[in-house]
C-alpha cells in the first residue's frame, strides 16, 4: 500500500495520485529500488515533474493543479443512509419527492402535530418510526412525531386487497387500536375504511381513501 502524504489515506499499490484527495503519491520502496528517478516531462506545465515508470515518464501533479481538485462534500439529506436513500419528506405533509399518486392516507388528528398527512402509494404501506442502524424505513415513518417513543420501529401495517384496506399490528409494544376498539392480535387483519382512527402507541391518526 502506498500512503499519502497530504491526507494519509491508504492507496493501492502502483497508485500515481491519491483516491482521496488527488494528491500525487510518492513512489514505494519496490519503485525506488527499481533504479526510477524523477525527470522534467516536455509535456508537463509549468511546476510539474514526471517521475520514471517502467513504461516511461509518468506526468505528477503540479501543485497549483492539486490546489484545484475539489474536496469530497458531505452527504446531504438525500443521499443514501445504510445502503438506502431517505426520500425528502415535507415537514408540514409527510409527501415525499418522487412519490407515486396515492390512494389513501393517514392524517394526525390529535398530538403534537395535528394536521400531518402520511401519503400512502403502494399496496402494502408500513408504520414506524425510522431507523437507519436496524434497516427499518417504515412508509408511515412517526419518529419526529412520537418524542416519547411508544410507536415501534415495526408498528403496524396496513394493506390493499382487491380495493379493500386492512391493519395488522406487527407484534407492537403498546398496541394497534382502530376506532378504539380492542388492541388488535399481531397478525390479525382488521378492515379499514374511509374515516377510521387508528391509534398506534399514543398517536392518533384518521385513515382516509382518496378519490
């Protein structure tokens, strides 16, 4: 391996500029014993050297050119999390960039952000509350909406069967209750229509079918 200089990042063996910061590397002690020195290129520009390769001169970065090679920017918010990327998700609506038309959603009518919608675009829509370690990017994601923690990483799960919808709690701590009925058994599918609350933990939502 080959360690700049510059950044001290580890290249590979035969590197001519570092993976990390384009910084030019210094020959390893196997180039340096094979008799390699360093030499003026007639096509390197001004402040730049070539060093002696087995296949002949090998252009080094000058360094007002090194100077110009841009720095690694940091991820922003889209950018993949745990092999996955977190699509945009509007503060106020829960909508996400890119999202197919939903068919249903559910909509927080009671805490402390009433009036937040969760779109729902696919048959099978999962509730929870995100986690990136874990691998859990649940579509209703509660996490900023439930500070104390009572909605599961894998809460609840509603689903679409020939237009109709149903709930299942996923073996939740705190429960899965529609209308306020019983706490529903994990596996056990429970219909869902226009209008229903669903509590999930201490978050109450209404479940509407759109259009």
């Amino acid at each position: 391996m080959i360690t700049c200089e510059r950044c001290q990042t580890e290249n590979i063996e035969g590197s001519q500029y570092c993976d990390e910061c384009g910084a030019a590397l210094q020959p390893g002690p196997a180039t340096a014993a094979s008799g390699g020195r360093a030499q003026t290129s007639e096509h390197a520009g001004p402040g730049a050297e070539a060093v002696a390769s087995d296949s002949g001169p090998v252009r080094r970065a000058s360094a007002s050119e090194l100077r110009a090679v841009p720095k690694p920017q940091p991820l922003s918010s889209g950018t993949s999390v745990a092999g996955r990327p977190r699509p945009h998700e509007d503060a106020q609506t829960g909508r996400r960039d890119g999202a197919a038309v939903p068919h249903a959603k559910l909509v927080i009518h009671r805490g402390r952000s009433v009036g937040k919608e969760f779109p729902m675009c696919d048959d099978e829509s999962h509730i929870g509350r995100w986690d990136a370690d874990g691998g859990i990017f649940p579509d209703v994601d509660l996490d900023s909406d439930d500070p104390e923690a009572k909605v599961s990483r894998r809460h609840a799960r509603i689903t679409r069967r020939s237009g109709q919808y149903y709930i299942e709690d996923l073996g939740s701590t705190n429960g899965t209750f529609v209308n306020r009925g019983r706490r529903l058994l994990p596996g056990d599918r429970q219909p869902l229509r226009d209008g229903d609350e669903v509590i999930v933990g201490k978050t109450f939502l209404k479940f509407h079918v759109l259009g």
